[in-house]
C-alpha cells in the first residue's frame, strides 16, 4: 500500500544538497524548496533512506518525513497552500550561466 509522504530537508553544504535533491526527485515531486510530496510504499520509504544516509551529516542536517496516511485515504486533503499554486515544471534542462 502506497502512503503520501511529505519529506522536508535542510542541508547546510550544497554539494549534500544537490545530491539530497537530486535524489528526492526520483521518487517525489516538489512542492516547495527543500519539500517533497512522495507516494511511497514501505519498502521504497526504507529505499529512499537508505539511499540518504550516507549523503547526510546528522550533525549539521536534518530532514524530516511526516507521513500523511494512504493515498485513497486524506494525504493530500491535508496539504493547504496559500498564495503562487504549486506547479512541476514541463520539462528540466540543464543551462549553463
């Protein structure tokens, strides 16, 4: 049974941060900076923290997984935004500046 997941992270190195992030779209979609929203089930839940463990320093980040319920039950009656809707992008191209 697949759950919502809403996975928020705050990393203090950006080389951890890409690859927190990069990682997290694998198996979510974002919704704000540093927060994703993930239909997992509890074997990819235990994937995925396997997967940031060893990027992490639990001395300097954090992350937090709270767990919204099945995803035929409330999860996402439990979201509420206010203000720019949340929107995933069409299509991801890396640019050079």
């Amino acid at each position: 049974m697949r759950n919502v997941y809403l996975i928020a992270y705050d990393i203090t190195c950006d080389k951890r941060y890409r690859r927190v992030y990069k990682s997290m779209r694998g198996h979510g979609d974002a919704v704000q900076y540093s927060v994703f929203r993930c239909e997992l089930t509890d074997m990819e839940l235990q994937g995925l923290k396997e997967q940031l463990w060893p990027v992490l320093n639990l001395h300097e980040d954090r992350v937090m997984i709270v767990d919204l319920g099945p995803v035929a039950g409330r999860g996402d009656e439990c979201l509420e935004f206010w203000g720019v809707p949340c929107s995933v992008p069409t299509s991801r191209q890396a640019g050079i500046i």
